[in-house]
C-alpha cells in the first residue's frame, strides 16, 4: 500500500491517526516537527505526507514547497484545524495533493490516502520507465572510449539543452539516428515526440506529404486530411536524415520553419504554426552540393548552426570490441542462445577489416554470427567468408578472380541454407558431387 508519515505536535492525534490508518494496509512512521519529518524522509522511502499546517518549528503551507524541490514524487495533504481559504490555495500552488480541515474532513482522509497513493505509484512507474528510455535512447547508449566519439558525445551533450538546429556529419552506418535521439533526450523536449525520417526513402511528392502533411483532396489518393511529421514532432524534435538527398523546392519550405516557426500543408491556403527542433543529418559534403546548386546556401547556414562530426569506424578501431560484445550480448538474448564471449582469432578478424558500413555493418556481422554459432564462443568460422579471409592484403580475394568469386558466392549460399549441401547444390543448379569438389578445391568452411 506504501509508507505515510504523519506529522503533528499532538500525540494523541497522530496515535489516532496511526492506528486507523495502519489497519488500512500502510505502514505509519510519525514525527512531531517538520524538521524531525524531514529526517526521516531522507532516510526512509516516504509515499505520502499527513502534515498539520501549524508547527513549532515552521508552517505546512511552506514545508510543501520544500519538500516538492527535494522529492518531487511525494504527495503532501495538509490538515489544519482551522479551515483557511488562502493556506489552502497557496498549498495547492505548491504542490500539495489536498488540503481538509480536522475533525470536519476525517471521513475524507482515508479515500484521499488511497487516491494519493495511487498517484504515487504512479509517478515512480513514470520515473523509472523515463530512466530506462533515458539509457536506452540517451547518451548511455553511445558506446566508445576512443577521442574521437568521446569529443562527439561531449558536443552533443553542450548542445542538447539547447533549442539550436543541429547537423550531424558522418558515413552511413556511424550512428547519427542514435546522437539525435541522445541529443533529444538530454533537451527539454524529451517528454515530447522525436520523429525520424530518412529524405531518401521517398519521391520528392511523397516526402512533401511525409514532412509537411496534406489536405483532403490535394492530390490523387489524398481522401482524408493528414498531418505531416513536422506537426506529430510539435514541442518535440524532428530528424532529418540525408537531409543532402531533399530536392529543393521542399528545402525551401524547410527553410521557412526554421525562420518563421511556421509551413502550408499541401493543398492548403493558411498556415499552421509548429515549434519543433530540427536536427539534420547527411553523408554528403553540403559545401559542395551548395557550390554545385543542389542545396539551398541559406538553408545550409540554417542548418549548419552547430555540426558535429561522427567518426567512421575504421578510425575507432579500439572501440570495436566493445561495441561488438554489447551486439553479442543483445542479440544472444534475443535469440535464447548462452553465448558468452568471441574467441581472440574473432576479434583480431573484426579489427582487421575496414567496415566501410560501420557501426551498422558491424551489427548486423555479429547477429548473423550469433545464428550461425553453435557453441558459448564466437570463432572465425562464423563470419562471413569476406572477413575470414587472411589478414595481408596480398592473399585477399580478388573481386575481379573468377575463382574468388565462384568460392565467395557458394560459401553464401551455403549460408543462406545453413549448411545443407543439397540445398545448396539445388539453389546453385550443379550436381551435389560437383559441389563436395568445390568446396574441397575452395577449402570453403560449411
């Protein structure tokens, strides 16, 4: 039911009190000041405060301001014995969940408690899935102790609090998704919506629709009124990836919110008005798509108030263990398989190749690796056959020798069917004798 402490100068009041209220399921705790009440709530986990208004040492009214600074979460009725309109009003300002007169309102106190308690309970549900968003989506996420990310996440963290636009620059695959909804979730705008879109995905009449929203009958198809991403993200903050790829008639409309707050949906006449943060990102050297009329200059102005650049993978090498036993870890447990740990061979295969798709390449090696594994230790024969070749280039397979290719793509296919050789040869349309020579002439791993 949870904890209430009663404060009160009357003994035998708050003896009476306690008992009616024990006998309701709560545990009681009692205290005579607002100073002795205030000791044990620093060391007790305190639900609900039974505070009198009038105290030796100070007034109820005030102490719920104090108290709500400290704990928040903590819900505080007043009793008073002497019913006053503008204590009451004050108390509720500060935070108080009621205020009831002694004697008058006693039938009140206990549907109060029960009401109060559920709040509380409330509250701290909403506070603890608020911390697991916060390490799921927050800076907690971003893993690394190699300078460069450690510089990246320090700009981020500087930035966050703050209402700016934000461009982050990097390669496919670095994790610009994550930074944004790192940087969103250390804003003020973290109890609101982060909406992602990726400008690529979609043609230049559908990404208009997608951002900005539509009317009704403003094109084939539109048979209802729609909302665009822009105005789902008010209060909140929107993410623009690839913003290099919008064409430029919409970078004007973009360009129009940022100066103005405000944007016309399609097929409207009157604008609507947003408050949104926009946070950017690209792969693409916008300087040179300026100097090339792809992009607005004064958008990219706009938009490159404050930039961060993120590092590729091949320049953060030292992380990769880290992030790759954090990637063993997630999906070991979403696949219900105990594996624990990647042999050193393993390791030195995935610091030795240049991860041209970064972080997210990394990722999804490692999960096709947990499915292939049928031990607790990841080795080198669940790789892909492109990074269990040796290490010195002049051994690498050569994407031009027929041979090379001829192993690469019979090695996949015997991935794809898990290693059933008469699948295999089905799916590869040759004789199941041709593919044992092969794979013995290639020393393929099946």
């Amino acid at each position: 039911m949870g904890t209430v402490l009663l404060i009160d100068d009357e003994e035998k009041l708050r003896s009476l009190l306690s008992r009616i209220i024990v006998l309701e399921g709560y545990t009681v705790l009692e205290a005579s000041s607002l100073k002795a009440g205030l000791k044990i709530i620093d060391k007790e986990m305190v639900d609900i405060v039974l505070c009198d208004v009038k105290l030796p040492d100070g007034t109820g009214v005030d102490f719920v301001h104090t108290l709500k600074q400290k704990y928040p979460l903590i819900e505080i009725i007043l009793l008073t014995a002497y019913g006053n309109i503008a204590d009451g009003i004050q108390a509720m300002k500060y935070g108080a969940f009621d205020y009831i007169t002694k004697g008058d309102d006693n039938d009140r106190i206990i549907p109060l408690l029960t009401k109060a308690s559920e709040k509380a309970q409330l509250q701290k549900r909403i506070s603890l899935l608020e911390k697991q968003v916060g390490k799921r989506y927050g800076f907690d996420s971003i893993l690394g102790t190699s300078p460069l990310i450690i510089d990246a996440v320090s700009l981020a963290k500087k930035v966050a609090p703050a209402n700016t636009t934000v461009l982050l620059l990097g390669e496919t695959g670095t994790g610009k998704e994550v930074f944004a909804q790192a940087i969103h979730a250390g804003s003020k705008r973290a109890g609101h919506f982060f909406m992602a879109l990726n400008c690529s995905a979609f043609t230049k009449e559908l990404l208009e629709s997608e951002i900005f929203g539509h009317k009704a009958g403003a094109f084939t198809g539109a048979n209802k009124d729609k909302r665009g991403l822009i105005e789902e993200a008010h209060l909140g903050t929107l993410f623009l990836d690839e913003i290099g790829e919008m064409p430029v008639e919409l970078q004007a409309k973009l360009l129009r919110v940022l100066e103005t707050n405000e944007f016309i949906k399609v097929g409207d006449t009157k604008t609507t008005k947003v408050d949104v943060r926009i946070i950017a990102a690209t792969n693409r050297d916008l300087g040179i798509e300026v100097r090339s009329g792809k992009f607005r200059e004064d958008l990219f102005y706009r938009l490159n108030v404050f930039t961060i650049s993120l590092p590729a993978l091949r320049d953060r090498k030292k992380d990769i263990p880290l992030l790759a036993n954090y990637f063993l870890q997630l999906f070991a447990q979403k696949t219900n398989q105990r594996i624990q740990s990647m042999d050193d061979p393993f390791l030195e295969h995935l610091q030795a190749h240049d991860w041209k798709g970064n972080i997210r390449e990394l990722k999804n090696v490692i999960e096709r690796a947990v499915i292939l594994a049928d031990n607790s230790e990841l080795t080198v024969t669940n790789l892909p056959i492109e990074l269990q070749a040796p290490h010195n280039k002049s051994q690498t397979l050569s994407a031009f020798d027929l041979a090379s290719v001829e192993k690469l793509h019979i090695q996949r296919v015997l991935n794809h069917t898990k290693g059933n050789k008469t699948e295999a040869a089905r799916l590869l349309n040759i004789g199941l004798t041709t593919l044992y020579r092969k794979i013995e002439e290639y020393q393929i791993i099946s």
